[in-house]
C-alpha cells in the first residue's frame, strides 16, 4: 500500500494552479495539446531562463519533461517544513539540453526552481481519484426509507 503523502502548506497555492493547469490541457481528444504546449514553454524559457520569475506554476510546467525527480527517495526527506534546495538538488536530474537554462535559473532564482520541482515531484505522486464518502455518511443516506417518510409534498403539483 503507498503511503499517503500530503501536500505541504507552503506549497498549496501553487500547487492548485500548477493542477488546474495540468489538468485543463490534458485533453483525451487532443493528447499531443500538453506536450505541445510544454514544449513551446520550454522553448521559450531556454530562451529567457528567468521568464517565469514569481510565476512557480509556469516554470514548473515548463521543465516538468527537463528534470527527472527520484521521488522515491525524496519522500524520505522531511518536506513538511520547507526545504533548502541543498536537501532537494541531489534527487533532480536535468537533461542535457537543459543544463544551462536550468542553472542559470539556479544561480537567480534558486527559491522558485526548488518550489516548482517540488510541486512536479507532488503532481507525480497526486491520486485524483474521488475520495469515498464515510460509511457512516453512506448509511445515513442510504438509511432514509421513502415508504417511511412524511412526504408533505404534492405529487399531482
């Protein structure tokens, strides 16, 4: 059984952005609409590497495809209080072709490269699978009998 993980407090609001936005572009009828579209993000980040600068949502998606995240062992760090980027830097792989926006990020804007990995890393692990309601929620619901019920209602309204 995978641990539950919750989401830190400190990264909540980006977070929800960096979903909806996710989200919004993975369309089953266009599946090449995401790749495509963070694929010119990149583009142009590479071309500006500090573009995104206060916008975490935006330069996540944009090296969402250019960092690998081991995942499995940054979940053994503590992320409940946040992180330096020193503690979060060993578990990011960059890929070639994006060393050196990504450094140059780094070196001006280490706060938001170190926020935006850790929301992928969240994203990676997110279940947006419904929650079941409480069984005892479901009895209560279940337990209303219509034959047993006051119906002050007129059916012939």
């Amino acid at each position: 059984m995978p641990v539950e993980t919750s989401l830190p407090d400190y990264l909540s609001e980006e977070f929800s952005l960096y979903l909806e936005n996710m989200t919004s572009l993975a369309d089953p009828e266009n599946p090449d609409l995401l790749s495509n579209y963070l694929s010119n993000l990149f583009d142009q980040l590479k071309q500006m590497p500090l573009l995104f600068s206060g916008m975490v949502d935006q330069l996540a998606m944009a090296i969402s495809t250019k960092v690998r995240i081991d995942s499995k062992n940054l979940a053994k760090v503590e992320l409940n209080a946040e992180p330096s980027w020193a503690q979060i830097k060993p578990f990011v792989g960059v890929h070639a072709d994006a060393r050196a926006c990504i450094t140059e990020i780094m070196t001006h804007a280490e706060h938001d490269l170190k926020t935006a990995v850790l929301l992928i890393h969240f994203y990676n692990g997110y279940d947006a699978t419904p929650l079941q309601a409480e069984e005892a929620e479901q009895e209560q619901v279940d337990g209303y009998d219509s034959n047993n019920y006051n119906n002050d209602y007129d059916e012939n309204y």
